[in-house]
C-alpha cells in the first residue's frame, strides 16, 4: 500500500509539473506571436490611406527634392500605437512653409503624400495636458530635443508591423530639402506575460524624496495672497493605486487619495493660506504595449475623476499616453522610470514601486 501511495503522488507531482512547464511554454509561445507580427512589414498604400494628419492635404506623386532647406531629426526610428498613432518631431530653420511626409518600402514610394502647412505643425511639448499633473500619471515623460512635432493618427485598420515614411521641408520659393528616412514600428498590445497580473503600488522616489503609500506628499511653493508672498503646501495621500494588466493587452488603473490644496477664495479673503481637503479618486481604462527595449506604454481611451462628489468623465478617441517609460522588472516586482529634467537641464528618474498580488 505505501509503495501504490507513493508511485501515485510521484504521478500527480509529474503531471503538476508538466502541465506547469507546458502553460509557461504556451505563454511564452504567445509572447513570440504577439512580438513577431511588429517585424511584419505593412502595405504602404494601405496604411497611407489609414493616416489621419489634420490639416493636410494628400496629393498623387512623387517628390523632387531641390535642396536649400537644412532641418534634422534626431532618430531614425519610432514607435507608433494602433488607434493613437505617433509624433513626427524635427528642427527646423525657421524659414520653411510646410512639411511633405511619403511612406515608402523596400520596392518605393507610396502613391500619394501629404502636404502639412506650416501652421498645423505644434511647438514640441507644448499640447494640451489632458491629465492631472501629478503622482504616478504626471504626463510627463521626456521626449525627444526637437523644437516642431507633427501629430499623426492611425484608423483603427492599422494592425502592428512596420513601415517607413521620408520628410521633407519646403519654402514659398519652391526649394524642398532633402528627405530623411524614418522606420516605425506600430506595437501589439500586450507582449510580456510576465506583466499580466494586478499591481499595488508600494512607494515613489520623486526627486530624490521616498514617500511611501499613506505618507502624506507636499508640493511647496510661493504665492501672492493679498499681495503678499506667502508660503504654499498642497498635499495629498495616496491610499491605494491599483495597476491591472491582462492577458488580452487592456488594462484598469484605479487610484484613491486624500488631497489638501489651498482656497484661494478664502485665502484672499482672510489674507493667508487657507486649505480645503478633499477625497479624490482616478480610473483609467485603456491599452497597454510592452517595446523589446523594456517600455511600457499606457495609452487610457476613457478615464473619469471624482473629488468628492464631483465626477469628470472624459473619453479620448484616439487613446492619450500616460505612460510611455522603461521599467525594471524582477519577479513580483515592478518600477517605472519616468525621466524628468532639473533646472540646470539635467535628466533625473523618479521611481513609482510596485508590487504584485
């Protein structure tokens, strides 16, 4: 009898560990899918006619470039996220007219181009900020040294592969500067299996400053209050971040926190910094991406935000990043990186740990 009770546990323990082995390779097998279909080429033509640029104008042809105009770029290649797209972002001289942007192939040009005038072409990092400007989503990654940006949208037809586009500047004396290549890379969601799970946020490094969570966080500063500088402290707690990831590349970020920001209606009334708290509560719903170079992106398609019994809703049709950062990952353990610049222009990390359920 005990030699039948032990055969049978080595048994089950076999089969514990196989079926073990085999979910791992499947799930792994999967990541492999997901990764290989970013290395497929895309038709040009196709995803040109997917490219959404406002404010241009798409015309038949080919371009001529005659030089005379100088600009650069400082990569060659990119990102771009199914939906929301990607960024075209230059140094310009400051005498061009517009831009011509033509994807192209190993076998050539696509049909058509885009002719984009110079006054639907945006000063770098100076868009909307559609999120709130601080804790984890701060919506403030750094981006690339580049003083112009063109925005560009990809209709949902777009799957994830690559394809590659020339830019070129033009002036009103007809000059159009020689082209530079640029290859994207539109990214599947999901790609790391290792990340599907539900995350709790544990603590954050911000400026050098550890805050753990249910620490209190105050941000200082001065302000005029009946025209006299007065101190500022505005704080808030976080008491739960919750960051869910799953396997089908959507994923739910929930935050509730206690927020004590000054009055300051009642400041100028009474003459001194008067605060107010309020129970403020965040969820996004969107997708995520992870890039073989270890970023993780968030790109949210709807999120609402409560203080108190206040409640904003806003839907974002062609996703918002969040977060577009590297990250270290070890185990049940999570930190993401998000760079920021000091005031001499030096580039610093703050740190947001997590762990995993």
């Amino acid at each position: 009898m005990k030699k039948i009770n032990i055969m049978l546990v080595c048994f089950l323990a076999l089969n514990f560990f196989s079926c073990s082995s085999d979910d791992d390779s499947s799930v792994k097998n999967n990541d492999a899918e997901i990764n290989a279909q970013e290395n497929e080429p895309l038709e040009i033509n196709k995803v040109s006619s997917a490219l959404i640029i406002e404010g241009a104008t798409k015309k038949t042809g080919s371009l001529t470039p005659t030089g005379g105009l100088e600009f650069t770029m400082d990569y060659s290649k990119q990102s771009a996220f199914q939906q929301n797209g990607f960024e075209i972002e230059f140094n310009s001289a400051s005498n061009y007219t517009g831009v011509y942007i033509q994807l192209k192939d190993e076998n050539g040009m696509a049909d058509s181009y885009f002719d984009v005038p110079r006054s639907e072409i945006y000063i770098s990092g100076k868009g909307d900020q559609t999120k709130k400007d601080k804790g984890f989503l701060k919506g403030k990654s750094a981006g690339k040294e580049n003083d112009a940006a063109i925005e560009v949208n990809l209709e949902e037809s777009v799957t994830a592969g690559t394809f590659c586009y020339v830019i070129c500047l033009y002036d009103s004396e007809g000059n159009i500067s020689e082209p530079t290549e640029v290859c994207v890379t539109v990214e599947a969601w999901g790609g790391n299996s290792d990340l599907v799970g539900t995350w709790n946020f544990t603590k954050d490094i911000e400026d050098g400053k550890e805050t753990k969570v249910n620490e209190v966080k105050c941000y200082n500063y001065n302000a005029d209050i009946c025209e006299i500088e007065t101190a500022v402290n505005n704080c808030d707690t976080i008491n739960s971040l919750k960051l869910e990831l799953n396997s089908d590349g959507t994923y739910e970020l929930n935050e509730a926190s206690l927020e004590k920001n000054i009055n300051w209606e009642a400041s100028n009334q009474n003459c001194q910094a008067i605060y107010e708290e309020s129970n403020y509560t965040y969820k996004a719903i969107g997708k995520w991406a992870y890039s073989k170079d270890g970023t993780l992106t968030l790109l949210t398609f709807s999120d609402t935000e409560t203080y108190d019994e206040e409640v904003y809703d806003d839907i974002y049709e062609n996703g918002d990043i969040d977060i577009n950062d590297k990250i270290t990952l070890n185990g049940s353990s999570l930190i993401v990186n998000i760079p920021d610049t000091d005031d001499n222009g030096n580039i610093f990390f703050d740190q947001y740990f997590f762990e995993k359920e």
